[in-house]
C-alpha cells in the first residue's frame, strides 16, 4: 500500500479538553479574555465562562456569542457553562462610595470575589483573566497583588507578560479579533488619576464605604445558561416580525458567520444582499440607509431575531427578519 499525503493541518495541539481541572474565565469578549480562554482550553483544562454586565445588553449578547463560538470550535466534547452577573449596581456603589484613584483596582476585586463565590458553588478551584502587566494602569504589580488578595483562589492568567500584538494575533488565528473588534464596551468606572501603586490598608479603607449587600445581590441574580444552550435560550420569549418572502426594494442582511456565508452564499433574485457578520451589526447598522428597510437572516432564525430585537430597542423601526420557508 501507499500512502500519498496531499495536505498537512495544524491541529489544536495540547492536551485532550477535560484531561485536566476545571477552571472559570473572567470573560469580558475582548482581545486579552478570549485568548486566554482559548490558551486553557488549549492545555485540557474544561473552561467555564463568567461575564460581569456592566450596563449593556448588546455587550452581554456578543459575549455569549463569542463564548459560544470558543466553545463550539474548540471545546465542544464538553459541557460548559456560562454565568452572567448582573453587574450595575456594583459600579454605581463603586462611583458613589470609592475614591476616584481606587475605582479600578475595586472593581477588579469586586469582580474576582464575585467570581470566586461562582466557583465555589461550582467547586472550581481556579480562575482565569487576560491580564497582562502594566497594559492598563489596575495591571501594574502593586495593583495585582492588591487584586489577588481579594480571593484565596489561585488566578491564573496566562497572557501575563505577552505584547498586545502577539495576542491580537492570536486572536485573529483563533477567530475571535472580529468579535473583539465590534465588542460594544461598557467601561463602567474611568479614573481621572487612576493609582498604579495601591497600598493594602488603602484598599481597606475604600471598601469599608462599600456597601457588600450590593455586591451579594447581584450574585443572587446570576444567571447560569449551559454553553451549548446559550443562542437558543437568548432567543426564547422574543417576538419578531418575521417574512418568508423578501421582495425588491428590500434589502437582505447576511449575518451569519463568513465562514458559513462561503460554505453556503445566499442568493435571492432581484433582491439585494449584503454580507454584515452578527458580530459587527451592532456598529454597523447605524451608518445604513435609514430609509430602506432591512430583512436579517441567519441559519436558524434565533440571531437575527436577537439582533433585530435589538436594534428595534435602539430605535431603528426598518429591521425584520427573514425566515424563508
């Protein structure tokens, strides 16, 4: 017999996904928290996803989405969770009981034991942030250390002394910088003089003010979505109207994957189509052309009716979704 090998790929490398422990990601859908999810699931640790809402719906949707899209591509053979903590109210203690210069380094404390009190009803032993050093001024060593002594849990964090560009190339090789690139932000706290060398008694000090009832009832509120059930539980109760005919004049939204736009390109006759992936819709929609009106269409129904439920919050009245039969 002979073997003739035409073309060699990559695989994911590592170990095999659950070989190892579990571990729970701060997840923020940016560059740095993507990558490093990715990076655990790369070494066999099972990853579970948690999400600190600072405000947004949109910011809550494209994290989900992005999580998903992890999970689906490189976790899949197993089951997962994402958390989404309801985080707003924390912020607004913050703004209103902390110093300007400690809001940061609170915030990121409030968030690990947050995510430390997720983990133990979870019985997970670590956690897992993109920070690296000194990208942001809570990321300077003093501040780390004063973050970390909010938990006892070990936090790991992979992307510690990586440049910015070589995990935004990571991220472009692993799929997540187009999710990153259109990732509504909801900053929450802005220092004007932020602290880059917090001092411990400090920190004690500011959280005394805190009221951590705030704290304890957002963590009550915590919704917990398996990851494989996370677009489909998204898209329950939400009512759209939907067209099974697109007519001419209209225009028809692609927003699925373009990778799924390549494997199977949508044509309709005499209508127009434009490819807008549902991870750039959101800053995208608003330099179209308010005086036309806009069909979205995905595989199953379930993102376009999200996104167009969306949008229609937002004000925009032109959006339907199209559900050929």
């Amino acid at each position: 017999r002979l073997y003739v090998i035409h073309n060699q790929h990559n695989g994911i490398g590592g170990y095999p996904l659950g070989a190892l422990e579990q571990t729970l990601v701060l997840m923020s859908g940016g560059f740095d928290s993507t990558v490093a999810a990715y990076q655990m699931m790369r070494r066999g640790l099972m990853t579970h996803f948690c999400f600190f809402n600072l405000g947004g719906r949109a910011h809550e949707l494209g994290v989900m989405e992005v999580a998903h899209y992890l999970w689906k591509k490189y976790g899949s053979s197993q089951r997962v969770l994402f958390i989404s903590v309801p985080f707003e109210e924390v912020v607004g203690e913050i703004l209103n009981k902390v110093d300007n210069s400690y809001m940061g380094v609170t915030l990121k404390r409030m968030m690990l034991r947050g995510a430390a009190h997720m983990a133990d009803r979870l019985q997970i032993e670590a956690l897992v942030t993109g920070e690296a050093i000194s990208q942001v001024s809570s990321q300077t060593l003093p501040n780390l250390s004063i973050i970390d002594s909010a938990t006892d849990k070990l936090v790991l964090r992979p992307l510690l002394a990586s440049h910015k560009q070589d995990i935004i190339d990571q991220a472009t090789e692993i799929g997540t910088a187009d999710f990153a690139k259109h990732m509504p932000e909801y900053c929450g706290v802005i220092s004007v003089n932020p602290t880059t060398h917090a001092k411990r008694h400090r920190m004690e000090h500011e959280e005394k003010q805190f009221d951590m009832a705030v704290l304890e009832r957002a963590l009550e509120r915590a919704k917990f979505i398996s990851i494989d059930h996370v677009i489909d539980e998204l898209g329950k109760d939400i009512e759209i109207e939907e067209v099974a005919e697109a007519l001419p004049g209209q225009i028809v939204i692609d927003i699925r994957h373009p990778d799924a736009q390549e494997d199977e390109p949508l044509v309709l006759e005499g209508v127009e189509i434009q490819a807008m992936p549902f991870y750039a819709i959101n800053s995208k929609f608003k330099h179209l052309d308010p005086t036309r009106q806009y069909l979205l269409y995905c595989d199953k129904g379930v993102m376009s009716r999200l996104h167009a439920h969306h949008l229609l919050s937002e004000g925009h009245a032109n959006v339907r979704v199209y559900r050929p039969t």
